[in-house]
DNA sequence: CCTCTATGGCGAA
DNA sequence: TCGCCCTAGAGGC
C-alpha cells in the first residue's frame, strides 16, 4: 500500500484515533518490546509523515519511527461503544490502543524508538514532500537538472523528491509524456515545475481517497466505454502494471523495464526517448 | 505444500 | 547489480 499519500493519510488517522491520549503500547509479536515499554501508558501527542516516513510522537520527547517498506502495514481501528480490542492476529510489531481505538503495524522495515534530533536527521536526508505545504520543488530540481540519471531513477530517490513510489513516478512521466529513461538534465524547468504541481493535484488526492487514481475524467472506464480496473491497488492508472496492455490513449502496448531496482512501465508512443526539434518524437 | 509477487530501501560485492 | 530484510495473499502442484 505505501507511497506517500498513505503515510501523510495514516498520520491523520493516527492523530485522530490517538491524539492527546494516554495509551498502552505493546509488540505482540515481541520484536518491538522493548521499544513499546518506553512509551507504554505516556501520551501520544500526534503524528506527522515525512515523505514515506512516519513519526509518531510521545510526551516523553521520544518517537515512534516507521517506515513500511514494500510489505508493511499499519492499520487504525476505531472502537464501536462497548465494542472490545481484538486479539492480534498475525505478525503484529506494534500495537497502540486506548479506549476507543487500536491501531496494529504489520511487516514494517522500520519500527524504532527514536529522539527529536535523530527525527530531524531523517527529514534533513529527504528531499522535498509534495504533501507538505512548506516544500521547495526548488531543492528538487536543483537536483534533477545537474543529474544525468534517468528521470525515472530521480524521481524514486527519496533523497531528490519524498514520498514518490513506483505507482506514482510511472503516472505522472506518463501524464507529461516524458520518458522514463530521459537523464534529468535535459528536462526543460517548465516540465518539471509542472510534474511537481501535478503531483502536488495527484497525491493530495490519494490522501483523500486512500487510492492512487491518475486518469484523466476523458480517460475514466465510463468516458471510454471500458472495465474499470479489478486490481488489488483499485486505482485508475494509465500504465502502471499495465505491461502489454493498450495504452488508454493510443492503443500502443505498454512496456516494462527495470529501473531504479523496480518495475518501470511506459507506453512508447507517448512517451517518446527523443524530442525532435519539431517537437514531436518517434517511438522508443 | 511450494513459489511468486508486492506502491521500499539497505549494504555488500 | 544483487541479495536480503519485513509479511500476507494468490496461485500452482
């Protein structure tokens, strides 16, 4: 489940469920026990996401850090009246509950116990979140335009942009017709500037909905006449694990290559390698 | 039962 | 670049 708009979402869930009170905190599963100790029964402040990284902070000045990888978890139930904490099921790293709310981590890279400077020095690694309101594209461009990696590479690299995944980075090179293996620098400052604000558009939205949706409304299944997606990520995506399949634009077989250790995907017909002077590409 | 896959990321070679 | 870590679910035999 996770690129960033699912941490930014489980942040608030967090705050939401948890805020403000006091709560126990134990790892089931036993590998976090000793972390969970230090802030069982302290109150939980609230919660804040850094990109895919996830802070939840304690009165105590610690903080509970989680990343959650590729397979990890984190789900926040809230409690009917009367309604009682189920026993764990499964590999439960972390649990947090209160009164009326658990919440249960799963399959986590990182689940640790951390201070505020040791916080700080994460969120100085990362580059810019397009889900924060104080982010400079600026940094990230900085980057990109001295880089002559492939886009596709920039834009997974936590430490160029924050919070982008393999879902994302291969929509939004769809959506502005830029070739995933086009080195950074000779993408022109306008395309960027608007990849970042069209990020900004795509993720808040993931937020929202809690799904990765990037087709445009002339592109949606009832637009075109065609079955929405049955796909375990439920989206409307343009190419993403698409591989084979007609482009939703111009029909070409979309592609798949490894990139950035990840399975990237393009349609070669609108997202041409080379640019003519004309302004127009052939396939790739 | 086994193998494979998944919206990540790290360190060794 | 590769192997490995985390966990669950799907599919094959």
């Amino acid at each position: 489940m996770p690129e960033g708009h699912t941490l930014h979402r489980l942040a608030t869930a967090l705050g939401e469920a948890f805020g403000g009170d006091v709560v126990r905190v134990g790892s089931p599963q036993g590998r976090f026990a000793d972390g969970a100790a230090r802030v069982d029964g302290v109150r939980l402040v609230g919660a804040e996401a850094w990109g895919k990284h996830l802070f939840v902070e304690f009165a105590n000045e610690l903080f509970v850090h989680v990343h959650l990888g590729l397979i990890g978890k984190l789900d926040v139930v809230r409690l009917g009246p009367g309604e009682a904490v189920p026993l764990p099921v499964g590999e439960v790293r972390l649990r947090v509950q209160s009164g009326s709310a658990y919440a249960d981590l799963r399959g986590a890279i990182i689940c640790d116990l951390v201070t505020a400077e040791e916080r700080d020095a994460v969120v100085a690694r990362s580059g810019p979140d397009p889900l924060r309101a104080d982010a400079d594209p600026e940094r990230a461009w900085a980057r990109i335009s001295r880089s002559s990696k492939p886009i596709g590479t920039l834009l997974m690299d936590q430490s160029v942009l924050a919070g982008i995944g393999n879902v994302y980075r291969a929509e939004v090179l769809f959506r502005h017709r830029i070739h995933p293996l086009r080195p950074g620098r000779t993408l022109r400052s306008g395309q960027w500037h608007a990849m970042w604000t069209d990020l900004v558009d795509l993720m808040t939205e993931g937020v929202r909905t809690g799904r990765i949706d990037t087709v445009r409304p002339e592109h949606e299944p009832e637009a075109m006449g065609r079955p929405p997606r049955a796909d375990d990520h439920g989206g409307e995506v343009y190419v993403y694990r698409r591989n084979g399949q007609p482009c939703h634009v111009c029909g070409s077989k979309v592609r798949t290559e490894v990139l950035a250790g990840r399975n990237s995907f393009w349609c070669p017909r609108c997202q041409p390698v080379f640019r003519s002077r004309a302004g127009r590409g052939g396939p790739a």
